[in-house]
C-alpha cells in the first residue's frame, strides 16, 4: 500500500512538470489517472509536499521561490521570494498557518503563509540547512545541517 502512494505521488509530480495527463497502473489492475498540471520553472525540485489540511500543495525549487498550489485546481495561491536566504528545504507547521524553510544562508526561517513575510529567523547552524522535521503538535522542530549537526 504505501509503494503505491509513493508511486502516485512520483508520477503525479511528473505529470505536473512535464504538463501532460498520465495513466498510471500500480501493481494489481488498479488503474490512476492524473489530472493536474503544473506550470514550474525549470530548475531541481527541492521539495513537493502537501499541507497539513491536504488543500494545498508547496513547490520549492532552485529559483529561491516558494509556490502554494490549490491541490483540488492545480492553480498556484501564493508565491513567496526567499530570496538570499536560499531555501533548501521546507515543512508546513502542523497548525498554524506557517512555513518552516532551511536555507544556504545556514538559518532557519518561519514564514506567515497569509502576509508572505519573514516572522522569525533562527540562527545556530555553520552549514546548510538541508533537513527540517515538526512533532505533530508543532512542539519542536529539529533541523539538520550540510556540516552533520543536528539541532532541537
């Protein structure tokens, strides 16, 4: 079961890059049509993730941009520069309408999604912040870095 989520989620995200309707057969005969399509920069794709709600999806490629897409229409939201912070690396907080970035510039930054402005920057790490996790309650982040360290 989760091979075949994982597998939809990878074609999916093909189909929106590349702009075309897939089908897509899984292992049995079930059968997963992919309609939406997504107009991206060309670039690596960092991330791809759903909010916490499923509502919307978030794109963060190498063009410093965040991208929040109506998962239901495909159409694009909200697009927030993160400009020399560089974001690398993204998570939605769990409840709060907030982003959670880790960027080359070594900090950690928390967006407000609805103003798409800076609310707080954290500073600790002497490397890129590549890897970002949040308990479910948003109690605590921990964010890792290019130069191994690991913070709570």
């Amino acid at each position: 079961m989760q091979l075949k989520a994982i597998l939809l989620l990878c074609c999916l995200l093909l189909s929106w890059y590349s702009g075309t309707t897939q089908h897509v057969h899984a292992q049995g005969n079930e059968e997963y049509i992919l309609f939406h399509s997504l107009s991206l920069e060309k670039g690596k794709i960092y991330e791809a993730i759903f909010s916490p709600d499923n509502q919307s999806l978030l794109t963060l490629a190498n063009t410093n941009k965040l991208e929040i897409w109506a998962a239901k229409s495909g159409k694009r939201q909200r697009l927030i520069a993160t400009g020399k912070h560089n974001a690398v690396s993204v998570i939605f907080h769990p409840t709060d309408p907030v982003l959670i970035t880790g960027g080359q510039d070594k900090t950690i930054q928390l967006w407000d999604i609805v103003k798409a402005t800076t609310m707080d920057v954290l500073r600790g790490h002497i490397g890129d912040v590549e890897t970002l996790a949040i308990t479910l309650k948003g109690d605590y982040l921990v964010s890792g870095s290019k130069d191994g360290a690991v913070i709570i």
